[in-house]
C-alpha cells in the first residue's frame, strides 16, 4: 500500500474539491466538511432542504475519488434485505445464493434515509460501525473504503421517521448547505445550459488506493496533549449544559478528534491547532446531543448550543509536543 505525506493529502485534496466545485457551485466549507469525514473514515449526513445539491454532492465525490458508487433511494416500503442483500433460491443448484445488497460498493448514497421506518434504518448500523454485515448467520466483509452519504429532509416534513439516536450517533458529522445567494444560483443555471445535459461526469482524480493511502495519512497528524484536552473538555461541557438533555458521548469526542486531524490534512499540516478544533466542532457535535423538550418548544438549535460551549471554553495555546508518540513537524 502507498504512503502519503499529510501535505501531499492537502494538495490532491484540494484538486478533487476543484473538482467537485466544477458542479456543485459554491459551498467550498462545506464541501471540505464531506471530505474531511470521508478522510477520516466516516460517514456523512447531509441535512437539509430539498433540492440543495445533497444528491450530487454525493455523485460527485464518488466520481472525482474514483470509487465505486450506488445509490438507493429510502421509501416506507423497503425492506433490510433491499439494504443488505439476501438469500435466494436457485433451481439449477437447488441451493441458496447470496445476491448481495447496495451497501456493498465503496460510497453508499443512501437517499433520503429518514424516509423509511426505523427497522430499515437500522439495517445500516452494522455495516457503518463493523463494515460488514450479516444475513441468516452468514457474515460478509464490505471492501474498503466504505462510506455511507446519506441524505435527510427536515423532520418536520411530512412522511419522514426521527432517526435513532443509535444511528446518528454512527455519523461522523452532520453537514448543512443552506441555498445558494443570487449569483451562485445564476452560475447553476448557466454551468447547465453549458454543458447541454442534465448529468454532469466528473473525471476521477484519485483512485480508492489512494483515497486509502490519505485516509492512513491521516495517522501521521500529530495531536498535543492540551488540544487533545480541549477536545474532551469541548464535548464534556455539552453534558453539563443547561438546555441539554443528553450531551455528545466519548464518541463524539473521538469523532471531534478524527475531523481536527482531517481538518490539519487538508490545510497541508502534520499537526492540529486549535482552530482545526473549532471549524469542525459543530458539525460533530449538534446531532450527538439531544435537548430539553422545552428547549424543542423554544426552537432552541442544538447548534447554537455547541456554540456556546464553544464561546465559553477556553483554547489553549501550548506548544508542547504530545506525550502519545506522535510526531510534530
């Protein structure tokens, strides 16, 4: 397996987003929040409004990392077995054959995933947290990379299921891309006229070893011990916030953890600082916790809540060099 540099990461990061900037037209800090938790090994939730790119944003990463990619669109009516896969009969062998599901690819677009019912959903929680998944006893590897990008409209919908905090919390980070302004969505239009088709391709830029060889790049990201400390602190205050019911788990501190360091990569360092920290803390952090009824009554936005914390916690400023063996350089 190759070996990357984390600065060699931040210059072929940049031109896979060039590359998906191509078509999805503004939203460059959000557009590095997806890579960053693909990066990082982890999945993406793309949270908004219908019609706001989270489709293509998907499409295109998958074609500019040059891996594999499918897409499956979540109704009420499907099924676990229409995630996985399942066993079928044949009658030539008279014997049961597996026809694996859409999770096994490397990007998983799961459309819409809080339209289906919650037993659907869960399907996932396996292959997210184990890449691997299992049917009638029998377990099957999913091939790295696995991703899943999945796409949810606002609860307050119609037709739409609140997704377990299980599977939210499977999320390595939650990312909104709100609407375009006038000049943006003008540059949609005409990029549409211009290329006179509806599908945009993307030429690959990279390939899945390489994404794997970033993603192990990763690794080499050094982290002090006073950041990594600010980490923990970050997400002990959100336990401990008024407005808060349930605040983000060890998990959420890992995952604030692997985006700071994906975050370092992609500015073309080899260690984090502080405000690697705070530019992915809200995207870890908001659909880990979960508020006061009340605070749902007052339209309180878990996000202004992470904030807060973040206001309130001090940075550090230390240039000590970590205590666990990393490296600074």
């Amino acid at each position: 397996m190759k070996t990357l540099a984390p600065a060699e990461v931040g210059r072929i990061a940049k031109v896979v987003l060039d590359q998906v900037g191509t078509v999805v037209v503004g939203k460059r800090d959000s557009l590095e929040l997806v890579l960053a938790g693909i990066l990082a090994g982890g999945h993406v939730l793309l949270e908004d409004l219908p019609g706001l790119a989270k489709t293509l944003t998907a499409r295109s990463f998958a074609q500019a990392l040059g891996i594999s990619f499918r897409r499956l669109q979540f109704t009420p009516d499907l099924l676990p077995a229409d995630v996985t896969g399942s066993f079928l009969y044949d009658q030539r062998s008279h014997e049961f054959t597996f026809r694996a599901g859409p999770v096994f690819t490397n990007l998983l677009l799961a459309d819409e995933i809080n339209r289906t019912p919650p037993k659907t959903q869960s399907a996932l929680l396996e292959a997210m947290q184990e890449r691997q998944v299992s049917v009638e006893g029998a377990t099957y590897r999913l091939d790295p990379p696995f991703h899943v990008l999945a796409t949810a409209n606002p609860i307050e919908y119609e037709g739409t299921y609140p997704l377990p905090e299980a599977q939210l919390d499977r999320f390595l980070l939650r990312v909104s891309f709100g609407y375009p302004d006038a000049d943006e969505e003008w540059e949609v239009l005409r990029r549409r006229m211009s290329r006179r088709q509806e599908d945009a391709i993307l030429e690959p830029v990279v390939d899945s070893e390489t994404l794997l060889a970033m993603q192990g790049a990763l690794e080499d990201v050094s982290v002090e011990d006073s950041i990594g400390r600010y980490i923990v602190t970050l997400a002990a205050a959100t336990r401990s916030h008024p407005q808060v019911l349930v605040g983000a788990s060890p998990r959420g501190s890992l995952a604030l953890l692997l985006l700071a360091r994906a975050a370092a990569a992609l500015s073309g360092r080899d260690y984090v600082i502080p405000e690697d920290v705070k530019a992915v803390a809200v995207p870890a952090l908001a659909h880990r916790i979960t508020l006061l009824p009340e605070m749902w009554l007052k339209r309180i936005d878990p996000r202004a809540v992470v904030g807060e914390v973040l206001a309130q916690t001090p940075a550090p400023a230390s240039g000590a060099l970590p205590t666990y063996g990393g490296r600074r350089g």
